[in-house]
C-alpha cells in the first residue's frame, strides 16, 4: 500500500512540472512583452521631440491572435510615429500567411520600413515579402537611404542588407560612408538585421542601431540573461537591449517568433517601442 501510494504522489509530482513546464513554455510563446526605451540624442531635431517608433523583428511567421490582432492593437495602442522591420519577419514562403494580415491591419498608421534578414535570403523569399511590404504601403530599404520628415525637419532613414545579400553589395562601412558623404551632421537611424554592429563596426557613423537576430538568447536566466548566440552554442552576446558605443547606442530585439528547435524560455515575445527626445 506504501509503495501504491508513493508512486502515486512521484507521479502527481511528474505532472505538476510538466504542466509547469507547459506553461512556461506557453508564456514565452505566445505572452507578449512591450518594452519602453527613452533615448535622448543632441542632434535630433525639435520637431522629432517625443517620436515614437516600434521596432518589429524575428516574427518568423507567428499569429498573436486571430489575424495577428493581438500584436497589431498592441502596435496601434502605442501611438507609434515610425514601425521599424527588422528581418526575419517571414523565413519560408509559408510564414507570409502571417505577416499579411499584420500588415493589412497596420496599413496607413505611420510611416514604416524594412530590411530583409539572413532567413528572407537563405529561404529564398524576399522578392515576395518585399512585394508584399510595399503593396502595404512599407519602405524596403536595400543598402538606401530615405529621409522622414516632420514638416521642414528631417532624419535620416538607413536600411542596412543582411550580409545573406547579393556577394557585390556594398558593406556596412561603405553604406555609412555614402550617408556621411550625403547628410552629415543629420540625426541618422540605421535599421539592420544582424546585432553584431557593436563587435564589427563600433566606430560606425550613426546615432541609433535597431537590429535583433539573437532571440534573446533563446533561453534567458534572471541575472545571466541569454544562453544561446546565434550558433546556437552558449555564449550569448549583445543578445537583448541596449549597448553604447562611444558613436551610437544599438537596441537589440529579442524578437517575437523563433526559428530553431530549442524553445524560448523565460523570453517573451518582445516589442520594442523607443521615444526620442533632445538632449539639450
């Protein structure tokens, strides 16, 4: 009767963790997180005081709800001036079915762009979400720079290739150095996939880096933070919020979908939304 009894209790402890674990699991799947950054910046122009941008990457295909309503009212409740993609919306051509219905409901909020990320290039489908960008009314950016106005003032909008790109294009430098060349002196956000600006080009001409590509570190522990680079080994490097250099700050995502066996853990989806003020 012992035994029948213990067995009992070692198999009510096995499913309360597995329940526990399912739920963790779940939390860090689908829970979405909004986190605020304040940042302040001496050349911004005035009229720029207060912009609000929202910066989307690593969606990966995944639905919050219905039509991604979820995602798309938490967008809309935050006011947002500027959407910023940062790759890795949709890897294959199968994710599209998710990111169309985001876009539709996103359509004509505020001014947005987007940049493509290793997996729109390795799954071959960047044609078909650059088309579908555009026809939802999104800047692509291609190694371009565009500039945002807000009545007669302006910054500029610089949309970095992922390295996954065509072997001819032009580097990361050389883009920084087109935008210097052209708009020097000029409150300059600079919008790339990878988050290894910091390591590869610290000296880089540019006031604010919004990337993502780390997913947090897939699993993140309280006061170690993420795990996993994205080789997939331990070791995770500037894999969640921000860093500065002695030029700019970079705001890493930690992304809202996943692309690799290993689940996200204690990682909720994460949108970013970055308020600019002047620093006077």
């Amino acid at each position: 009767m012992k035994k029948h009894s213990l067995l009992k209790t070692v198999l009510a402890g096995l499913a309360l963790l597995l329940l526990i674990a399912l739920l963790l699991a779940a939390d860090s799947r689908y829970r979405l997180q909004l986190t605020d950054y304040s940042l302040s910046f001496a050349d911004l122009p005035e009229s720029f005081e207060g912009f609000r941008i929202i910066h989307i990457s690593d969606l990966h295909g995944m639905s919050f709800g219905r039509d991604n309503r979820r995602l798309a009212q938490l967008i809309r409740s935050q006011e947002p001036d500027l959407i910023a993609y940062t790759g890795d919306i949709a890897g294959k051509k199968g994710e599209l079915s998710a990111v169309e219905p985001l876009l539709r409901e996103l359509e004509g909020l505020c001014p947005a762009y987007y940049v493509n990320g290793n997996h729109e290039w390795a799954d071959g489908c960047v044609e078909e979400i650059e088309a579908l960008m555009e026809n939802y009314g999104v800047r692509c950016l291609s190694n371009e720079i565009d500039l945002l106005y807000r009545g007669e003032d302006s910054i500029a909008v610089i949309g970095a290739e992922d390295p996954n790109g065509r072997a001819d294009m032009m580097t990361p430098w050389e883009l920084s150095l087109r935008a210097g060349e052209l708009y020097s002196g000029k409150f300059m956000l600079w919008l790339a996939h990878r988050n290894d600006y910091m390591k590869m080009y610290p000296d880089i001409g540019t006031d604010l880096i919004l990337c993502g590509h780390a997913h947090g570190g897939i699993v993140r522990l309280p006061f170690v933070g993420g795990l996993l680079n994205v080789n997939r080994s331990l070791g995770a490097e500037y894999e969640a919020g921000l860093y500065c250099s002695e030029h700019y700050i970079m705001e890493v995502s930690r992304g809202l979908g996943n692309s690799i066996p290993i689940p996200r853990l204690f990682n909720r989806p994460e949108l970013v939304v970055i308020e600019l003020s002047r620093n006077n």
